[in-house]
C-alpha cells in the first residue's frame, strides 16, 4: 500500500519531469506564483544555492482524541548537472516516536524496517539531541531525525517521514508544535492539521511562530487560517515563497504551535473503545488545592554564574510570590558547600517568610564544586525530619525541587551510589523534581533520580530562557489536587493495562490509561478511581456502556478521515491526497496505537528504573517487542533501510550514498532519552480484585436504610411515627422560589435542611393553578466548621473550608472526618455527618420532560439519631413526637372538613382523612392519614414561618 502511495505521490508531483536545460530555469523551482512576483532578493538567494532546492514541504497532521497522525512530504531537486548531497531533516516532539520513513532517489523506493538494536551499536550521525528554546513554554525538547543522501545530477529525490505522539496536557491546555525549518526557501511550504475530539474543543488559538528570537507579535503566522464544523477543527498555514521570506531567508520559521483544549464533565473521565481497546482520560476539575511541602534545592556552584543565575533567581522570586499561605517551604543552596536557608525547618509561606526568602535567593554568590549527592541528602533528612513531626499535617504533597547545571564533582560522584543513596533518603515519602541547565548535565542520572521518586525531570538549553521554562516548570506541578490515585475496572475484563497507580494529579495535568478488553461480549465495564484530596478520601465510580462507546469513537474517526480527505481534495494535490489517504489508514486504529505508545513508554521508564541486569534484560525485551510490532524508532530498536526497488523502468542512475553517513541505516535516538514520569508503575492487568486495597471496602455503592419521613413529588411530605405505628402526609402549596425550612437544629446539633421550590404548569384538569417542587437541596453544618452541601439534580457542590463539585451522573464519594457525600450516578446522594445523621436525597430527571415535568430532588431523612429532641423544621418537628388517634367529634362539630379521624398532636386537634401516598422513587405505596390546608394545626404555627430567606440560611443571625 505504501508503495502505491509512493508512486502516486511521485507522478504526481510537478517536479518529478525535470528541464534538460542547463540554464537557469524557473520552472525547475517549481514556485506556487508567477516569476515576475518574486522579488530580486528572493531570486538571487535561490539562484545562488549549491545544494538541492526543496521544491515542496509537505505536513499534514490529523490529532483524533489528543493522540497525533504527522506525515511529512519532501521533494527535493538537484538542478545541476553533476550529484549534489541532500541532506533531509526534521526537527520532531522528544515525546513523539517515528513510525515510518521512506525514501525515492533516482526512481527507486528505499523502504525502511525497523529492527532490534544490537547491544554494541552506538547512535550514528542520524538522530541526535537538540533543543528550541521557547519565550512561554515549558516543554521545548525537540529530537532532530536526519539523514543524508546523494543525488544524482538532473534528479529528484522525495522522503516520506511519519511520526505520532499523545499530546500532554500542561496548565490547562494541548499544545501540537510542528518544526518548520527546512533551512532554505522552500517553492511550495504546506502544513494542514485536522483536530477531531469527541467531547467540544475549546479555547484552540494558534500562537505567533515560536523560535530562539523572541518577537513581539501576537497574531498568528501570516496566511493561517482557521474553521469549524461540527467540532472539527482545520487549521491551515500555507506561506508561499516570497511570505517566507518575510519571515526568514534562511527557511529557519521556527515551532507552527497550535494550543487548544476540550470542555470535560466533572466525573469518571472519558473513555474511548475500538477494536477490543480502550484509553482512558482523567482530567478532574472543581477541585480544592492540597497544600504542599517543597524543598528548593539550588546548584550555586561556578559554573552557574552569569546568565543562569541570574535567571534563576528571576524564576525564584516568581514562584516565591506564587506560594499559597498553607503551603511550607524552604531553600537549600550547594556547591563545596551546602547551606539551609531555615535548618531544621520548613516554614509556613508568610509575607515576613517570602521575604526573607528572596534576600537569602539574592546574596546567592556561584563558586566552588558541585556536591549533588550531598544536596540531597540534606533535603531530605530536612523534609523527612519536617513529616515525622506530630503537629505536621498529613493532609499535603510532600517534594523537592532539584535544580543543577553541572555533574557531581565534590563528594559521592558515582552515579550509582547517588541514586541509591536518593532511594535510601526518600523513603518513598515524598517525591523528587529535578532540573538540568545547559549541556554539562548529567541528564540521565536527573532522569532517574526523578523516576525513581515519584517526580519529573526537565531540561533547558544554554540558549533557552531558563526564567520563563523554571516558572513553567513550576507552574505544572505547584497546585496539587489528589494525590494517590488509583484507576480500576472490572475484574477479568481488561488486560495489559497501562500504569493505573499515580502519585499525584496536578491541576490542568490529565492522567492517562489505556488497555485491551479481554472479554469483547461486555455490555459494559465498571471504572472506579479513588484518590485523596486535602482531607478526604474521594471515590468514583460508574458503568460505562461498550458498545456505545465503541460507536462513537468510530463515528469520530470516520469524521477524522473524512475531514482529513475532504481538505485534500480540495487542495487537489496528488501529495496531499496521498498523505491524507496514509494518515487515515493509521488513525482507524487509534485506541490501539494509544495503547502501545504508553506500554512503550512504560516500558522504557520501567528498563530505566530496573536496579538488576536480570530485570533490566526482561524490561528491555517488553519494550523492544512493542516497538517493533508498532514500527516505533526508539531508543531499543534502528531503522534500516531495504535494498532498492525499482519505481519505474528508467535509465537515471542510482544514489550513492554518502560514505560518512550511510544512508541504509538510521540510528535511532541517544541510548536513553528523556521520558516524563508520571509516577509508580502499576502490574500488568489492573482489576478490582487485586488493585482495590482498602478503596473496595469503601465501594459508594452501599444499601442504605431509609425511613418514610421525606418531602418528595409536588411536594407531598411524608412522617412516620414509628413509636405511635402510624404515618402522617400532608401538602405544601408553596410559590416558586420559596425556600422552605426541613429540618432546624443548628443549635444543638449544629445541622440544618433547607429546600428550595421551582414551579411548573399544572397538566390540564388538574385542581391546582401549578405545582412545586424541590429543585436544591441545602445542607448546612455548623461544627466544627461551618460546611454547605447544595445538591441540585446535576451535581454536588460541596463548600467549606475548600470547595468540590462532584456530578450527579457518575458514582463518586468523598469521606472527611464527621462529613460524607456519596452519590450513586444517576439515583441519589447520601450526605451522613457524624456517623448518627444521614439523609437521602433522590434524583428525579427527564430524558425528554414534557410541559408539566422538572428535574426535581426528594428528601428523606435516614438517621435522625444524632438529632436532638428539639430538632425543628416541617419535618424535624415530628422526629421525637408520638401522635394518637382520637374519636371523631359530634356530628357538626367537624364542619366542612369531613374528617375520618382526629389526630392528637401537641394538644392539638387535627382532622385528618385516610389517603396513600407513592414514595421512594414510586417504588412503594404508603397509606398514611392526611392533613389538608398546609398541615394547618398539624405543624407549629403557620406554612409561612418555615419560608425562610435563603438557601443556606440556619436561621442563627450570628451565620446567616
């Protein structure tokens, strides 16, 4: 197929029949306008090139639900008569991998295989280490695929390169950066990308073109443009010759970067399914901060004096000013020697603290070595001594941040022992960031010190602007939301599961899991994660329907390609037809290809991490099996290219490759690039069974015992006196807005029930004008700290100290020490205090409502035994009363009422009639004795006097 594809994008290319003449000939440019628009400049620079001219650059990208498609098109020309050396490359993502690579030269197709690497090759020339700095980003790594060929004189040679990659998603937002540096003016210059998502893309926005000089423009590249339809997104940057120029002369453009989101429910994540596959995407919102407990630990040796220490001393005093006040911190500065800014301590993040902070970060002086393990066994002896404290909380994120630009130079220097001797100071309590400047550094021992300790690992170039990538840095992991999160489906019907155990989840950070479905007949498959978050153990859970699934996310592919090929015909470009033909080939399988990209990563962490040669042998057969049965180029395996076969029958002669850097043979990256940690590594298959722990006894889906007292329906209200045997109903016709008083014992046992009403038309025949019904629930709590619980039919809002928002549409939990909300999706919430008070409230919705019909909550009290005898409310009042029966009076004396009997209530007379009422979701029928006009008589005083002003309101005027 990739044959055809190749023959079809050569015959179709203008260039590919070359001019005989040897003068200088336009046409032989190929250009996308007319001679006579190109200015004089822009010709000299073009006539005056040696090397083989880029007739045209070819990037199409298709990203379907954050995993990116790019295939590259190149056709190059040597217009001059005798072999000219072409040089093709490109800078790709550090993260991405390469997955195919194809070369035509002189009519034949040089197709490439990728194959093990053997234990003794070394990387040669082709792929090598480089870097692009960035004015805002924090993630500028770049890996530079590069191979050189020779081309015959009047010949053409064309590469195709592809390469995918899972787009991360740091503060908030997707970043998709495609290289533009062809370094020469290129005839035709095209990049096309196609984003389809399954949930709303939102905020996508294209960036100024993004390179070592910082500019100040704001707009996007010229000739970008942008649509929409249907949530498919096009972005299109097609700068023709004399553009480029504009930009640069020397085809140095710099990064076409294009930054966007999706819109999330809060809940279990979102989950796609294809072809016995499925990934998993956890990104939770609403969240409140845990605080954090970080130790900076900063190289002030030589070598960082100048320009490095200057920037980060500039990016200190940034993130000083970001601290929150829960937060506890400290500095360490090391060189020969090591000095602690506060010994013995971490201190809480005062302004008085922060300040004296910065003057200790300002007289930082650079001299002397470079004692790295020293450092951080300092660092951590501090932290560690500072968590084993009894009035330490345990309610935060625990880390250091490492920051160096040098290798160990004073005290321990072998690699080997640092690490082990990290292992032994940690303790697995806290977690480890490290940060290498410049090109002295020691990357691979920051790598695994990182990996290692739970942490991540940057890089920044000598030319990069370490001040805006430390804030960056420090950006991404400075807002802790959970931390200890574990991911688990049901037992038996995954396998291969990717890690599904992480330390921590930063806030605008997304966890990502992917795995095969061992058991393709499953209607569905129940996802539960557990996680803490500052006080809290939270708990969600639900049942995501397969088959479903599996439609969408074929229905999103189908739009994928079919975007991807409608924009191709468009152009009407054989190339561009080709390429988008090839990238849908691949897409149609995505999931798939998710889930080998992050076993394949996994892997190479885990070979890594590996502390024996034993386990270190096993990891790296895994991962160089998964590389190979996904054609990935990566640090096990090397690209050789095929022997030649013929395109056509023609008499061109044959490449020759250069002797310096052959061209059958592409090595792959250096022998360990950096990948980004994400935590400990969970087993191979993750199942309820063997990951839950202590999570399964804490399961959301619990039975709960639920009395008849409630406020449900229009709303009919519902007591049971069990002491008494018997149960009491009434009606209460109140007006839309009204917020009425349930249960009022803020004094006492400090909690508080509040409804508020929603109105909706009366169906026609009905007695009544219009009904009412509960549209939020309140709970309020005033000890020991004054909490708010707003359940609404769509979600949970949780405000107290900090602030949770959990959906009404997923099971979920959150547990605190006197305070619980669990809701099971869908069915209702339970809000539990103190472990003798809980109440349910259920869930009524409509898929398609009628006139008459709202989404609507009911009431019921659960356990009312933490509620004192002077609990009060419309339906507090009744907890601790006893009620009797009396005889019916005189003939006469009931009135107009017509009673069945009197009920005997506080003294008070109530005539009553015998009715049924339909209660728990209609699920049982309740006789109960009915009292009619608003429970006149039966309740203390009038309706009027339970209407109280708002929601939250307790009725206590010291907290309203």
């Amino acid at each position: 197929m990739l044959l055809l594809l190749l023959v079809l994008l050569l015959s179709c290319s203008p260039g590919y029949r070359l001019q005989e003449d040897s003068d200088p000939d336009w046409g032989d440019f190929d250009l996308d306008l007319e001679p006579r628009r190109v200015p004089r400049q822009v010709k000299t620079i073009l006539l005056k090139e040696n090397k083989p001219h880029i007739q045209e650059l070819s990037i199409k990208t298709s990203v379907i639900s954050r995993y990116a498609f790019t295939a590259v098109f190149c056709s190059m020309l040597n217009r001059h008569s005798a072999a000219a050396e072409a040089v093709f490359q490109i800078q790709i993502p550090a993260a991405a991998y390469v997955s195919n690579f194809t070369m035509i030269i002189g009519g034949r197709v040089y197709q490439s295989e990728v194959r093990p690497k053997e234990k003794a090759a070394k990387p040669r020339n082709g792929k090598a280490k480089n870097r692009e700095s960035s004015d805002t980003s924090s993630e500028p790594e770049v890996e530079l695929f590069r191979t050189t060929v020779s081309i015959p004189g009047r010949n053409q040679a064309v590469f195709l390169l592809m390469y995918e990659e899972l787009l991360q998603r740091r503060l908030g937002s997707y970043e998709l950066v495609t290289s533009l540096r062809p370094l020469q003016l290129v005839s035709r210059l095209s990049l096309d990308v196609t984003i389809v998502d399954h949930a709303p893309i939102v905020d996508l926005e294209v960036l100024p073109l993004r390179s070592e000089k910082i500019t100040a423009k704001s707009e996007a590249p010229i000739t970008t443009a942008v649509t929409n339809e249907n949530n498919v997104w096009k972005v299109t940057f097609s700068p023709n010759i004399v553009q480029q120029a504009q930009i640069s002369t020397s085809g140095v453009l710099g990064d076409f970067v294009i930054r966007y989101d999706v819109q999330r429910d809060t809940g279990i994540g979102d989950i796609q399914v294809l072809n016995g596959h499925f990934v998993h995407y956890f990104a939770p919102k609403d969240l409140p901060v845990v605080p954090k407990n970080v130790v900076f630990v900063i190289d002030s040796s030589a070598s960082m004096l100048g320009k490095k220490m200057r920037q980060t001393k500039d990016a200190l005093f940034t993130i000083l000013r970001d601290l929150r006040p829960a937060d506890h911190f400290n500095f360490i500065s090391f060189s020969n020697r090591i000095k602690v800014w506060q010994p013995n301590a971490l201190v809480p993040a005062t302004p008085l603290n922060v300040r004296d902070a910065k003057k200790f970060i300002y007289t930082l002086i650079p001299n002397g070595g470079t004692n790295i393990d020293g450092a951080i066994q300092t660092g951590s002896a501090l932290l560690r001594d500072y968590l084993s404290d009894p009035n330490t909380g345990t309610n935060s994120v625990s880390l250091i941040i490492f920051l160096t630009d040098g290798r160990p130079t004073i005290g321990e220097t072998q690699s080997a022992s640092i690490l082990g001797n990290t292992r032994s100071a940690v303790q697995e309590k806290f977690c480890i960031f490290t940060i290498g400047i410049g090109n002295d550094v020691d990357y691979r021992l920051l790598e695994r010190m990182a990996l290692e300790n739970c942490g991540m690992t940057r890089r920044i170039s000598e030319e990069a602007d370490a001040s805006a990538m430390l804030k960056g840095f420090y950006n991404e992991i400075g807002t802790p939301l959970l931390s200890d999160i574990r991911v688990n489906y049901t037992q038996n019907s995954v396998g291969y599961v990717t890690q599904s155990l992480f330390t921590n989840y930063f806030n605008g950070s997304e966890i990502v899991v992917a795995g095969k479905l061992t058991d393709r007949s499953a209607e569905s498959l129940h996802v539960q994660v557990t996680a803490s978050n500052n006080e809290r153990l939270i708990t969600m859970e639900t049942d995501v329907p397969l088959r479903r699934l599996q439609a969408e996310t074929e229905k999103h592919v189908k739009a994928a390609t079919a975007a991807v090929d409608a924009g191709a015909k468009a152009v009407g470009s054989g190339v561009t037809q080709g390429l988008g033909s090839s990238l849908g080939s691949v897409a149609a399988d995505f999931v798939r290809r998710v889930w080998g990209f992050l076993s394949v990563k996994e892997g190479l962490r885990a070979r890594l991490r590996s502390r024996s040669s034993r386990e270190r042998e096993e990891q790296t057969q895994q991962a160089t099996n998964l590389s190979l049965t996904f054609h990935f180029l990566t640090p096990l395996t090397h690209m050789v290219l095929d022997q030649p076969r013929p395109l056509t029958q023609t008499s061109m002669a044959p490449p020759t490759p250069d002797a310096a850097s052959p061209a059958n043979e592409l090595p792959a990256a250096d022998d360990e690039p950096p990948q980004k940690p994400d935590g400990n590594l969970g087993g191979p298959v993750s199942s309820l069974s063997s990951r839950m722990g202590k999570a399964e006894s804490g399961s959301v889906r619990k039975s709960i015992t639920v009395s008849k007292t409630s406020a449900d329906g229009d709303p009919h209200f519902v007591v049971e006196f069990p002491l008494s045997k018997l149960t009491v109903c009434f009606n209460i016709n109140g007006e839309p807005g009204d917020v009425l008083r349930l249960v009022s014992d803020h004094q006492y046992s400090g909690v508080t029930v509040n409804g508020r009403l929603i109105g909706a038309p009366a169906p026609p025949g009905s007695h009544k004008k219009q009904r009412t019904y509960f549209s939020s629930v309140a709970v309020v709590m005033d000890r020991p700290r004054r909490t708010y619980i707003e359940v609404t039919p769509t979600k949970v809002i949780l405000d107290g100290r900090d602030r949770i928002v959990l959906p009404c549409h997923a099971t979920a939990a959150v547990e605190g020490d006197r305070l619980s909300v669990a809701v099971v999706g869908g069915a209702n919430v339970t809000v539990t205090v103190g472990g003798n008070i809980s109440f349910v409230i259920l869930l009524h919705r409509y898929k398609s409502p009628s006139l008459y019909q709202r989404d609507h909550l009911g009431f019921y009290i659960g356990n009312s035994a933490g509620l004192s005898p002077r609990c009060h409310g419309l339906l507090g009042q009744f907890l601790h009363e006893e009620v009797g029966v009396a005889p019916l009076p005189a003939p006469g004396d009931a009135g107009d009422l017509n009673p069945s009997a009197f009920l005997k209530v506080k003294e008070r007379s109530v005539p009553v009639v015998r009715k049924s009422r339909r209660i728990y979701d209609g699920k049982q029928n309740v006789d109960c004795w009915f009292a009619r006009n608003n429970a006149e008589k039966l309740i203390d005083g009038r309706y009027e006097d339970y209407v109280t002003a708002q929601l939250f309101d307790t009725g206590n005027t010291n907290n309203a």
